[in-house]
C-alpha cells in the first residue's frame, strides 16, 4: 500500500511537472520556434570566413578609345528605397547629395514605375523588358518555413484583418530553389553579350537559387551574391540594430538570416566590412578591373531592405535624428548614397565618366512595415499595393555628351524599358522571337520625344490589378472586392476615388486589363498566403473598420 501510495505521489509529480514544462513551451513557443529556425539555418550551410575576391581582368589597354567603343553600363538598383528617401524630391530624413548630383546630371523621370510592388518580378521585369505575367513570374518566392513563421506571429487575434494562407497551394508549390526566371528568358545580360560585355552581377538576385537561375547562367560572367540578409553579424561591435516586433517578416529575418556572400555560386563566405560598403567596393574593384573593356555592371544593393541595420560610424554621424529606428533607417540611406558617390568617382579615376551611362532606381516603393510613416510621401500607399506609394520609383539616366545635365522628365515610364533602352544604347538586338513589353526611353532622355507614348502600363498579382493611361489609373481587387479610379492629372496623389462618377471609364480601363490578360500566362509558381496591407497606415499603428487595404497575394 505504501509503495502504491509512493508511486501515485511519484506519478502526480512527474505530471504536474510535464504540466510545467508543457506551459512554459506554449509562453515561450514563439522564442522556441525561432531559435529552430536559427539553428537549422546555421546548420544548413557553413558560412566560410571572408576571403578576397580576384576580379578577371581585360585587356592592358584598350583596343580603340573610350569614343568608339560601345558604352559601359552601370545599373545600380535600390531595394525598397521610398519616394521620400530622396533628398532631390524635396524631403527624406537625411540629404543624399550623390544621389541627388546623379539625378540632377542627366535626365530625371519624376514619373516612372516599378514592375510590380514587390522585389522578385520587379527584377525579372528590369532583366527581361517583359512582364512578370508573361514570363510567369508573377509572384515573390517564398523561402521555407516562412509562411508558418508568418502565420504564427501575424495571425495572433489582435490584428483587424489576418493574414490568408493557401495551405493546399503551400504543399504543392515547387521547392524554393526552384522557383525562378526560366533559362529559356533572355537577359540583359545575354543581349549585351554579342556587343562585346563583360557583365558583372554584385548583390541581390533573387530570381531563382538552383545553378540554371543564378546570374552565371542567365549571361553574367561574373557576380557576387547576396546568399542571406544580414548587413553584418547581429552582435558586432559595428552594427546597429532596430528590430521591428509589430512585422512578422521581420522576426522570421532576424532569426534565419546570416551575413554571408559567394563568388560565381561558389561556398558562402563572410563579406568583408558593413554589406552595402562591401558591395561598393567590390564595384569598384570590378570597374577598375573592366576599364578596357565595355562592361555592364548591376549593382543590385539589399540596402535599405529589412532587416534594419546600420554601421556605426553611419549612426553616429547622425545624432540629430532621436528616433532610434529613423535613425538606423537614414544610416542605411547614408551608406547608400555613399556608395553612389564612390562608383561614380572610380568611373572618373579610370576614365570612363564620359562613357559610361549610370541609371539608378529602386525595384518598387518603400515598405509599410518599417513603421516610418514618410518613406512614400507625399505618395499613399506602400511597398506591396498598387497606389502611387508602392509602384513610383526614382528613375536617373546619366550619358554624358547624348543627355543633357538637368533634364526633368514627367513621361510615364517603367521598369520594363529599361531592357530595350539599354540595349538600343549598347547597339545591341532585341530578340525577335517574343514579345518586349518595354520601349526604348532613350528618345525622351536626350529630348526628342516628348509626348507620352499613349501606352497603357500593367500590373497584376493574383487577383489585385492595376491599369494607366493617359493619366488615369485603375484598381480593382477581390479581397477586397473593391474597385479604385483616379484621375492623376488632377489627383497625383490618389486621394479622391472617382470610380462611382466615372464608370464609363471604369469599364474602359477594365477592359484594357482583361485584354491584356487574355495575353499572358499562367504563374509559375502559385501564392501561398496573402497579406493585408493597410493604405494610409503603417503597420504599427492599428488598423480600424474606416482604413482602406487590399490584400497582397504573394
């Protein structure tokens, strides 16, 4: 009887302490889970101390002059850099006066477009002048493990609107690595590369990881990869870090990231110095390397993308600004602009600043889920909608002695003209076997053309689409079933919808989008969730019944 007693004394205790045990695992589940998904990510591939990287070499001496030979081309592309980042624009937290001297040095198109309001199609779009709806890459890949990250720390009962999940889409979508821009696609790159190029590929990518959708098999004889997302190692004495606990993505970041690039596809291995400085040097190592040669550079930056980290010497230099997370946030901004400054002085030390053509832009408007309310002033909308906040990009050509110094452009342009416009600079051929939706924007750059190309301009993901022309733009979506219209020669800031008194227009607009659709293919890869994106708010503050949003499937 006793042992009997001591047992079931023995038993209450062992479950009352599993009791324990179980609580404290379901308190601390999220930190669990977090902490998995740190390990797994170290553990999946060793990231390699830094080591130099040996730039191929041209020729000792150029072949004919820098006159006669075709120009080098340098396209430095910023990752979620608002509207309002920019000083030239009359705002921003900081100035940034080598982004501002670059806008002002050739021509300024105040009214150009991303792809698409997310990273991934908008750079297939710069790569390939067409439509992410026509090469089928329409949506954003996920990396994995993502999506139940998100859905755990979105969809936590305090949020007005929930994040969607498709977990049927979810469980039969391709493998990450393998969700990217078809071989069959041809680049920029492989355009440039009967012209005699070089072409160097620096930073983020993004658009496949498996060895037949890296840059050394979409035409680039040369890159650097972002392989994660960190700008350095979360504890090094030199960064400063401004985590965002309101934005799921951000968390899953935090956790999975690592500060690691790869040369050609090779082992990752640590950059070398703060991310955005690393990728400058190396650019200018590469144009130093290049400069008897023509050469095509994409300087793709991560900067200012999430997650928010800064240098030191960068923060420092910014003790005006008291908001810790602006603060961060203006230091990504400043090392940035830096880096602009200083590829634009390599090109001068090595005599190609006549020759070359310098486009900087941005691969879609600035996030709402930084939490900085002004990033897209005076703009509405965010990163991930379809209002002038998550599409209008900054868009600077620079050709010294074929575009005049100053020249200010309101023609609607696109991402998607970049490919035809440089390859009509370079004297390159546009392939003739399938459709470019881009045009040529170099006649209004040098001032031959002025009237608007009369075009209308596209955008789709999923269900959510949009359509301009001759100044009007039309939203529609499912979630919610709502549709928006605004007249952006009277309203450039979207703040009246005119759909109600406009539905002539309405149905013209809609026609044009279906019209086009009828024309484009099936996603390579489906959506498996969609995010709720509030238009006027960031996603720190709460969202209430009145507030406008759409839902971004992704």
């Amino acid at each position: 009887m006793g042992n009997l007693r001591k047992w079931q004394i023995w038993s209450l205790g062992a479950l009352v302490l599993l009791m324990a045990l179980a609580g404290t695992a379901y308190t601390f589940r999220k930190d669990l889970i977090l902490y998995m998904v740190a390990t797994r990510a170290r553990d999946a591939t060793p990231v390699a101390p830094n080591r130099e990287i040996v730039w191929e070499k041209g020729p000792e001496s150029a072949d004919a002059g820098t006159g006669r030979r075709p120009p080098n081309i340098v396209l430095i592309l910023a990752d979620d850099l608002g509207f309002n980042d920019i000083s030239l624009y009359g705002g921003g937290l900081i100035e940034t006066p080598n982004i501002d001297a670059l806008g002002r040095s050739g021509a300024n198109f105040s009214t150009a477009y991303s792809g698409t309001a997310a990273c991934a199609p908008s750079r297939a779009m710069i790569m390939t002048g067409r439509y992410g709806t026509r090469t089928g890459f329409e949506f954003t890949p996920t990396p994995p493990g993502m999506t139940r990250i998100v859905d755990l720390f979105y969809n936590d009962g305090t949020r007005l609107h929930e994040l969607l999940i498709d977990r049927e889409a979810a469980a039969n979508a391709p493998p990450f690595r393998e969700q990217g821009l078809p071989g069959e696609e041809i680049t920029l790159a492989e355009v440039l590369k009967p012209q005699g190029y070089h072409n160097i590929h620096i930073g983020k990518w993004h658009l496949g990881n498996s060895a037949e959708f890296l840059p050394n098999a979409q035409g680039f004889d040369e890159s650097v990869m972002l392989e994660s997302g960190l700008f350095l190692p979360e504890d090094h004495p030199d960064a400063v870090n401004a985590k965002l606990p309101f934005d799921p993505i951000d968390q899953f970041l935090w956790a999975r990231m690592q500060y690691a690039t790869s040369y050609n596809g090779g082992e990752w291995f640590e950059p070398k110095g703060y991310l955005t400085d690393f990728y400058t040097d190396e650019a200018v190592k590469a144009i130093e390397a290049n400069r008897n040669r023509p050469f095509f550079l994409y300087l793709a930056h991560w900067a200012v993308h999430t997650p928010l980290q800064a240098s030191k010497a960068d923060y420092d230099a910014l003790s005006h600004i008291e908001n810790h997370r602006e603060r961060v946030y203006a230091a990504m901004i400043r090392a940035l602009d830096r880096s602009v400054g200083r590829v634009m002085e390599a090109l001068k030390e090595n005599g190609l600043d006549d020759n070359t053509i310098v486009i900087f832009s941005s691969d879609n408007g600035g996030p709402g889920y930084i939490g900085i309310p002004d990033v897209n002033k005076p703009f509405r909308g965010w990163k991930l909608t379809y209002f002038e906040g998550g599409i209008r990009v900054p868009l600077f050509i620079r050709w010294p002695g074929r575009i005049a110094e100053g020249a200010e452009r309101d023609v609607p342009v696109a991402h998607l003209d970049l490919f035809p416009t440089i390859a009509a600079a370079a004297g390159a051929t546009l392939p003739d076997d399938r459709v470019i939706d881009g045009i040529d924007i170099l006649p209004f750059a040098e001032g031959k053309a002025e009237d608007e190309p009369g075009r209308a301009i596209f955008w789709r993901d999923g269900h959510y689409h949009a359509v301009r022309k001759d100044g009007w733009k039309l939203q529609f979506a499912e979630r919610p079933n709502k549709v928006w219209l605004f007249n952006l020669n009277e309203d450039p800031t979207e703040q009246k919808n005119v759909a109600e008194e406009n539905p002539e227009k309405v149905a013209e607009l809609r026609a044009l989008v279906e019209a086009h659709n009828a024309t484009q293919r099936d996603p390579l890869f489906p959506a498996v969730a969609e995010m709720p994106v509030t238009i006027d708010k960031t996603l720190e503050e709460e969202a209430t019944p009145e507030d406008e949003y759409i839902y971004w499937p992704g």
